[in-house]
C-alpha cells in the first residue's frame, strides 16, 4: 500500500479542521461560539492556501478575515449582548421536506460536477501547484497595477461607500439640526447652583447654543467673570 | 501529489453547510457568518484553480472577494445594529415586516 504523502497527510488535516469548524459554527446555538468556529475554518482555509503556494494570500486571510472581519463580528455580538437563540415553535411546516430535497440537489449537482472532474478537472492537475512565484505578493501587485487596475480602483470606491453607509446606519438619532438664529427650539439648558451648564441625556447641540444665546441676551451674566478669573490665572 | 478535485470536494462541502446554516439559522449575525463561510468555499476554488493553472487572476479575484466581504461586514453589522436598536431583538421572523 502506498503511503500518503505529506501534502495529502498536510490536506487531511486541514480539511477535517476546515469542515468539523464549519459544522460546529453551525450546530451551536450562542452566536458567540459560531463565531469562534468560524475562525477555526479561516485559519484552516488560510494553511490550506499555504499548501496551495498562495502566502498572501494566506495572510490576507489571517490579518482580513480572522483579525478584522470576525473582530468585528464578535464587537457587534458582545455590544448587542446576544445570548442564546430560544427555541420556538417552527411555523411553515412543510417548508422542512422541501429544504431537504433542496440540500439534496445541491449536493448532487455537487457530486455530478466532480464526478465529470474526474474526466475534466483532472486533466489540468499535471499543471501542479509547482515551484512557481505566482503566490507571491510581487505578482498580485504586479497584476493588480497593470491589468486589473480599474477593479481595484472600484473596490477603493466601494470601500469608502460602505465607510459611509456604516457611518449612517449605525448612528444613533436624527441628523442634528443646523442652529441659525431662530430654529432652536430646544428649551435651553439650566444653570446649577455652583453656575456650570447642566447637561441632561439627550441635550444636542443646538441646546448647546440655544443656551449660549440666551446667555448673550441675558448681558453675559456668566461670561465676563469666567474672563476675568482666566486674565488673572495669566 | 494532490488531485484537485480535492480541494474542489472540499469547497463544495463547505459551501453546503454555509447554505444550510443560512437556511436553518433565525439569527441574523449567525445568518450572516454563515454567508461568509460561503465566501471563503468560493475563494478556496479560486485558489486552487489558480494554483493548478498557474495563473495569477484567480488569486486577485479572492483579494476582490475578501474586499467585498470587509465591506459587507460593515455595512451589514450596521444594519443588525440598526435593526436590533428598533425591535430589541436579532431574530430574523420578528423583521419580517418593514413595518415596526
């Protein structure tokens, strides 16, 4: 019997990683575990990019998906405090058989393209991930600066476009209003006894200076002194 | 020497379990790494073809698709933020009115 070698034994290895990962993160049911598997798959997918002679890829992998991605993810699930999914009474029964034949087929068509890979695909693997430089980040950045150029252009337009649609989505309340004169109608913030501004929750900034007018208008009853002990301090 | 229909098997079965959790899982953060697992079974494909073929392209299209995806984890986390602040919950049945 022949003996695996070290990239299939490397292949095995990785691929199980890979795959218990994945059916862990969708079996659990607190979403903070799902996304602790979902690393263990990235990690696995970036060594089997490493078996595949693709390094930056494979770091890219790392730094994008396990550092910046799943970082993400977690904040939004530790910030939302979201604790294990309740079982509820599954509505749309007949949904589920349906479901099944649907996974069903796509497994098939799955096992029906490889198995026309064994004709196809195959014949390309004498081409072997050999000895080459084209994983190496001097021939992506080649490729990405002449040839596809305009892509990665597009992406930096998408990058800043998804820069502001997160801005303005997760950004609690209404856009503040413009302060002119006259289109304040916040009630203006009240002096404590010891003169500083009490600010409440939910005070903007429009109170902010309906305040400071109604201090302009009361003669600067509290500005003058605050200069004063400033031009002492100096 | 590995064939690649390996990595090809692999994928696909990777790409199964991300559709079955977006299916099965009410979640919607769950929902969501469950599209991302699709992303990476797509990218393994394409790293594999373009180590086998030796060709360069493959590889830039995954640096594409991880672009894409950072851009859709913020954008889609806002969303749930944005969601979760007006229903206090994350299940996607109690968002499936536009309506509050």
């Amino acid at each position: 019997m022949e003996l695996p070698s070290i990239s299939q034994l490397l292949f095995v290895l990785f691929g199980a990683m890979a795959l218990g990962c994945a059916v862990a993160m969708v079996a659990q049911r607190n979403p903070l575990y799902s996304a602790i598997s979902l690393v263990g798959v990235f990690v696995s997918l970036a060594c089997l990019y490493l078996t595949l002679q693709a390094p930056f890829i494979a770091a890219v992998q790392v730094i994008v998906y396990a550092g910046a991605i799943m970082v993400l993810v977690v904040f939004v699930i530790m910030l939302l405090n979201v604790e294990e999914e309740v079982r509820r009474p599954v509505r749309l029964h007949y949904l589920i058989p349906v479901g099944v034949l649907l996974a069903a087929i796509l497994v098939g068509e799955a096992a029906f393209m490889l198995s026309l890979g064994s004709g196809g695909a195959a014949r390309v693997t004498p081409m072997a991930p050999a000895a080459s430089d084209i994983g190496l980040t001097a021939s992506i950045g080649t490729g990405m600066f002449t040839k596809y150029l305009l892509p990665f252009e597009v992406t930096s337009v998408l990058i800043l476009m998804a820069l502001v649609g997160a801005i303005s989505l997760a950004r609690q309340g209404r856009t503040p209003l413009l302060a002119a004169p006259g289109n304040v109608s916040e009630e203006p913030a009240a002096l404590t006894a010891g003169g500083e501004l009490a600010l409440k929750p939910g005070d903007t900034a429009a109170t902010g200076r309906a305040f400071a007018r109604q201090q302009l208008e009361r003669g600067e009853a509290a500005a003058p002194s605050r200069a004063a002990s400033e031009e002492d301090e100096g | 020497m590995i064939p690649l229909t390996w990595y090809l098997a692999l994928s696909a079965v990777l790409f199964t379990i991300g559709v079955v959790g977006v299916i099965i899982k009410r979640n919607a953060i769950a929902m969501f790494m469950c599209i991302e697992l699709m992303l990476n079974a797509v990218n393994l494909t394409f790293v594999a073809f373009s180590s086998y073929f030796g060709d360069v392209t493959g590889q830039l299209f995954v640096f594409i698709v991880m672009t894409v995806a950072a851009a859709e984890a913020a954008v889609g986390l806002g969303i749930i933020i944005a969601i979760f602040r007006n229903r206090e919950s994350l299940d996607v049945d109690d968002a499936s009115v536009l309506r509050l």
